[in-house]
C-alpha cells in the first residue's frame, strides 16, 4: 500500500524550492550587475592610469622630484599653480599661434574626470608640432589609441602632445623650435586640434602658464591729491 507524504510537508517542500530559485535568481543579477559595473570602471581608469604611466616614465633630470605636500588636494593645487614665475621662456607648440578650443581644467580629486591640459586648434591635420622648450624625449608611442611624444624639459616638468606622429626616439635631444612630430587629426572630431598637457612632478599644472602670466591683476586706489602719495601735497 503506498504512503502518502503529509500536505504539510508537501507546501514546505514547494516554498523551499521557490526560496531557493529566488535566491539563486537575485544572486546571479547581482553578479551580472558587477561585472557591467566593473568594466565600466575599468573603462574611466584605465586610460587615467596609463596616462599617469606615460607621465610618470623615466627621464633625466629631476623628472622624479615629488610634488606639493599633500596628496589628496594634488589636483586642486594644480589650478593655483603658476608655471610662468619659474622663469625662463616656453614657445607655443603651433605656428600661428594658437586659438584655444578647451581650456585646463582638472578635476577636484586624481581619480575623477576632467581635462589636465589644453586643446589647441591646428590650422590644418599634418602641421608641425614644435617644443616649448629644450628637453629629452622620454615617451615616443601609443596610449590606448592615440600616438603620444613626451618631453622631459627638466626641473620636474614634463609636456605630453598627443595626437602626434613622430619619429623621434626615446632619449632623442630637443631644442626648444624643434620638430617633434605632425598633428593628426581625431581629437577634437573634425576639427584638427593638439592636446597639450604639462606635468610638474606628479601634479598637472597650466601649460598656458609658461606662456602667459595666469595671476589675477590686482586693482590699486586711485591716488588722491594731497596724500603724500605720488602728487604734491
């Protein structure tokens, strides 16, 4: 005679096997949620990275000298840094000079996004980019997709030019006028454009600023007659 199981055991039988496909259900969405994730991240950090890399490559000179105290802040301090009160004269890396399409602008922390350099328009694909300044090539290749050149000019500062095509070697000298390679084009979409970033240490800086002086003017008081200040009294 056949036995028959207790209805009772039947439903915990039922509920159990529905928990356990919900569960295995949510834990599989949640994997696949982390894994979209994660190569989402993977596709904002890694070209920081390797940019950081690019910058961070061995050169003579002081190129290792550490930057500002306080690293979480690197960023923000980039944006107060002048470059033009270390002295000496930088030179547009295109000839006219240069109109700007996208300026600097670094973001608050190292990891976000942002620009840590400046776009400059072209007046054509193929025109000759040129050094700012003496330096020693210390980067000559691809980052991702793009063609990069790497300068290392002394003193801790580093420029980066991308998209250049450029022969150049690493090691190779350079004088400041020197050609380093031609704009190609596919950075600014159709516009032909050279991006330009500048590295003092670890920190980004201006590269504006080794050719302008980016200080705010300070607006002086009128001086009044009878002070005793420039006019007769």
């Amino acid at each position: 005679m056949m036995s028959l199981a207790p209805p009772g055991a039947a439903l915990r039988a039922t509920v159990h096997a529905t928990f356990d496909a919900a569960v295995s259900a949510a834990v599989r969405t949640a994997i696949r949620a982390a894994r979209a994730g994660f190569r989402a991240a993977l596709r904002i950090v890694v070209p920081v990275i390797t940019a950081a890399m690019v910058c961070a490559a061995p050169a003579s000179g002081a190129a290792g000298a550490p930057g500002p105290p306080g690293a979480g802040g690197r960023e923000t301090q980039a944006r107060l840094a002048s470059p033009a009160r270390d002295g000496g004269r930088w030179g547009w890396p295109l000839s006219p000079r240069p109109r700007v399409l996208r300026a600097f602008d670094p973001p608050a922390r190292p990891w976000l996004s942002g620009h840590r350099g400046v776009d400059l328009a072209a007046a054509s694909a193929g025109v000759p980019v040129t050094a700012p300044a003496a330096g020693t090539v210390s980067f000559a290749g691809v980052v991702v997709d793009r063609p990069v050149i790497t300068i290392d000019h002394g003193n801790g500062l580093r420029s980066s030019f991308e998209p250049v095509a450029s022969t150049l070697r690493t090691g190779a000298a350079v004088a400041r006028g020197a050609v380093l390679g031609r704009v190609l084009p596919g950075h600014c979409g159709r516009a032909p454009c050279l991006h330009w970033g500048v590295r003092r240490g670890r920190d980004y800086v201006n590269p504006l600023g080794f050719l302008i002086d980016l200080r705010p003017s300070v607006l002086l008081p009128p001086l009044r007659p009878g002070s005793g200040r420039g006019g007769p009294g």
